[in-house]
C-alpha cells in the first residue's frame, strides 16, 4: 500500500481531495435514491475491470489462502467508501445487492496479456530513447488526453500551460525505471555525454511539442510573450533534474520510486516563478552527482 | 591470452574471489563450474566489468580488457517496461556483420512484435541473447545461458556457442547442469570458495563429477540415509 502510494507521487495531492468528493457525490446520489443501482453497478464494474486488469492473480491463486475471499475483501474495501453510506439512506438494500456481486468477480480468473498500444511507436521515438518509448507507451491515454486538451485551448491564455506542466510532470515519470547495464553502456558514450545526449533528446521532444502551442497561445495573447518564452526553458529544467536525479542514484535494472517525492515538489516549484532557479540549481548539483555515479558503470 | 592478476572481490568482510591469479586461452570455449556461492557470477560480473574488483588485474593480450571487449549475457535478464521484443532488440547497433535476424527466428520463435513483459523466462533469454549475439566482440560471456531453455533451443545454443568458437571469440560459460558444458567446452574450470582450483580438458571430464560433488556426495550419503 505504502510502496503504491510512493508510485503516486505528484498525483496524490489531486487523488485525496477527489476521493473525499466522490464519497460526497455517492453519498448524494443514495439520499436521492434513483440512480443508486446504476452507481452500484458502476462499482461492480470497476471492480471487474480491476480483476481482469490485475497482474498479480495467477499468483494469488496459487499461493495466497483462500484466495477468493482474499479478492473479495479487497474489492469490499476498495468499494466500502463509496457504498457504505447508503446505509444510512433509504438506498440501504443495495449494499448487500453491491456485496452479493463482489463475491462473484474473483470467481472469473480470467488472465489478460498485456497489448501493445500504438505498435509503430519505434518510428517516431527511437528505441534508443528507452524511457521516452516505454513512457508513452504507458501514460498514452493521459498523454493523449492533456496533449488535446492543451491544443483545443492554444488560444485561451494561461490553460495551455497548464496541461503542458502537467504533460511535463508525466514525462519525468518516464526517469523512474533504471535500465540495464547493456542499455546504458550501448553507444559507448562517458557519463557526461550520456547525460547530455539524455537532455538533448528531452529538449528535442519538448520543444517539437509544446512549440505550436505556445506560437498559437502567443499570437492569441501577445501579453504572455513574455511567460511562454520562459516557459519551455522551465519545463525542460524540470526534465533535466528528473534525467540527473534518476542517474545520480542509478543503479541497473533498478526502480527509484523514490524519487517521485522530489520530482513533485521540483514540479509543483517551477509552477511557482519565484521558485524557478530552484530546478535549474538542483539540476547542476546532481549533474555532478550523476556523472559520478555513472563512472562506476561507464568507465572501464 | 585473457590473464587474470590477483583478482580479489570482496562483499564486506567475506571476500567472494581469493586472490584469483589464471590465464585463459584466447578463442576457445571456457566453461566455469563450481557450487553455489563460489564466485561464478561475481567472476562474471567482474569480467563483463559490472563489478570493480577490491584489487586485480584484467588484460587481454596486453591492454586492460575494457569494458567494450565483453559481451554479457546475464542469468537473470532485465528489460525496460512497455517495449517489444522488436525495439529491444533496435536499441543495440549491429556490430557482427554476419548478424541474420530472420535465420535466428527461425529456431527462436519469438513474437518479437509482442511487448517483453509477456514473454516466458525462456523467451526473454532467448531475446537477450539475440541483443548479444548482435555485436561483434572477442569476449562472449554467458551465464547459465541454458537456464528455463527447451530442449531444441538448448541445442540451437550449442551450435551458437560452437560457431561463436570457430570465429576465434573466447567464450565464458556457466551452468548448473554439467552436461551441456561437457558438449560444449574445450576446458572447464572448477572455481571453489572464490578460487580456480582445477583447469579439465576433455580427456579428464570423467572426473569433473567426482571433483565437484565427491565432498557433497560422501557427507550426504550418510546423512540422508540417517535421515530418511
């Protein structure tokens, strides 16, 4: 539970205020009665999708006791938030109706493999750019989702660059996992033009995305010249602390969910402008850090 | 001649290899057998460069062996999440210009255009070779390559380990089964408690069994008897 809330990072500050919002809403909805089934339903079907989705139940049946019931108290806590008031309200008899379901979903044990999204990824993203392939491929729907978001509203003033940040936030997440000492070594380059090539392939990106929006949001708003010429400059600082923070504590095959909490705090500080120096400092101080650590793997 | 100096690793206190001084004939196949714990994956790690040795020497012929001279099959294979077997294998520039994708899939069978997180421990293995066998370097070594391999791919990997051999490049093998290192080695080093011990060549396999398990084998006759 701890090491998945690490994994959250930046997101739980948005999680806890929306989970305490959602109990609000369901708590509503029951009090009003009609669409109390549909939410239920609503639950029996998250709880579904998490049982095909979970990569861990081959090894629940095989080795955990009484694995369905197991399954079952998860899915009953998981849910518990969001149905236990309709105890309170006449809505009360769809809480055994939601439990009664429940019980059921770990009796499908069906087993998903993994598809590859977007299969022609390689040929735009280089596979020698591990983390921005893999990364993509993971976060797509996020991606895909603020990308839009932030080219439907170019034209409004600071909105865009907001979803950009977020964007940015998204893409340090892809320095978490450390790759192989094969990777890593692949190119023969020395730790300092490792991380250089690394920066550069993030400024690369950076600037081929976020460029048209930020000449549509100036056109539209002369008055933000100013804030979007600072902007990629802040959005890349951020990408280069994530790029020496992974490689200042990189080890092979490793991953440093760890960082997460210094990455959103580095995020949430070049949101701030007076806060801005702060990645770019922290970005030289483990720049050196990480050259260090890499000699250990890069120097013969 | 890849020559080894008063190669030492130490983990803490305990020192893994002691003082390990041996010379290893240059373009034949080297297999390194010892029981658990004897230092085969740390001598690995420190040839392919992945560890720094307390102190030692490393040369091949007469220059350090560098870091770009092995090529490193690992036992456990890692692969980075969210990326196929296809754009695994892209990362790696070909360097061996004999290198053929297509004859090799053939006999490995994989579905390179399915993501790694899918594939079985012999699949990835499989794949991890391939990304090794891509470049081109005097110094190849495999450990426990035969590990969670089929049968038919085990043997697909002795022809590979063969033909590696014909191509003047020194391999390094380990197993934990004997037999697929009796096939295919020219000279096979028993390494015990962080040292080489015993070089056999292949008139002198027959004893390996007896050198390796002969402590084992005397203590546990008896105590197993007494205790079944």
């Amino acid at each position: 539970m701890q090491r998945e809330l690490n994994g959250l990072g930046l997101y739980l500050l948005l999680i806890i205020p929306l989970t305490g919002f959602l109990i609000f809403v369901c708590f509503k909805i029951f009090e009003r009665g009609e669409s109390a089934p549909a939410l239920m339903a609503a639950l029996v079907c998250l709880c579904s999708l998490l049982q095909y989705y979970r990569t861990d139940k081959l090894f629940v049946y095989k080795h955990i006791d009484f694995p369905h019931l197991q399954m079952f108290a998860e899915y009953a806590a998981f849910t518990f938030p969001f149905s236990i008031s309709c105890l309170i309200t006449k809505s009360w008899y769809w809480y055994p109706v939601l439990l009664a379901f429940l019980i059921c979903i770990p009796l499908f044990t069906f087993n998903k493999q993994q598809r590859v999204i977007l299969k022609n990824l390689s040929a735009i993203i280089s596979p020698s750019n591990v983390e921005w392939l893999s990364g993509t491929r993971k976060h797509f729907i996020p991606i895909t989702v603020l990308y839009t978001l932030a080219l439907a509203f170019c034209w409004f003033n600071v909105l865009p660059l907001f979803f950009l940040w977020f964007l940015t936030v998204l893409a340090t997440s892809f320095f978490i996992e450390c790759e192989s000492l094969p990777i890593i070594r692949e190119g023969g380059r020395s730790p300092a033009n490792l991380l250089l090539h690394k920066a550069k392939v993030a400024s690369i990106y950076i600037l081929v995305l976020y460029s048209p929006i930020l000449v549509v949001n100036t056109i539209c708003n002369m008055e933000f010249l100013v804030v979007n010429l600072l902007f990629i400059p802040a959005q890349l600082s951020i990408l280069y602390f994530a790029i020496c923070l992974k490689y200042s504590g990189y080890k092979p095959n490793a991953y440093q969910s760890g960082n997460n909490i210094p990455l959103a705090i580095v995020s949430m500080g070049s949101a701030l402008p007076y806060l801005l120096p702060i990645p770019i400092i922290l970005s030289f101080f483990y720049f050196y850090k990480a050259e260090n650590n890499l000699k250990k793997y890069l120097n013969d | 001649m890849i020559s080894i100096q008063n190669l030492t690793v130490a983990y803490g206190d305990h020192n893994v290899l002691n003082n390990i001084s041996i010379g290893f004939q240059k373009g034949i196949i080297h297999g390194i057998v010892g029981l658990n714990g004897a230092g085969k994956t740390t001598f690995f790690n420190v040839l392919a460069k992945s560890l720094r040795p307390a102190n030692g020497l490393l040369k091949l012929d007469d220059h350090l062996l560098a870091i770009n001279d092995t090529a490193y099959l690992e036992t456990v294979n890692y692969f980075y999440s969210n990326i196929t077997g296809c754009e695994y294998l892209k990362i790696f520039k070909q360097t061996n210009p004999d290198f053929n994708l297509d004859v090799l899939q053939d006999y490995f069978k994989l579905p390179l255009n399915d993501l790694v997180e899918n594939y079985s421990t012999g699949m990835k293995k499989k794949l991890a070779l391939l990304s090794v066998l891509k470049q081109d370097k005097p110094v190849f070594i495999l450990d426990e390559p035969f590990n969670g391999l089929d049968l038919e791919a085990n043997k697909v990997l002795e022809i590979i380990i063969t033909t590696l051999k014909q191509k003047a490049r020194t391999v390094f093998i380990s197993s934990h089964i004997l037999e697929p290192l009796l096939t295919t080695c020219d000279q096979i080093h028993l390494l015990e408690n962080g040292v080489f011990v015993k070089t056999f060549e292949k008139g002198d396999y027959g004893k390996i069994d007896d050198a390796l398990f002969g402590k084992l084998k005397s203590q546990a006759k008896q105590a197993i008897s007494n205790a079944l």
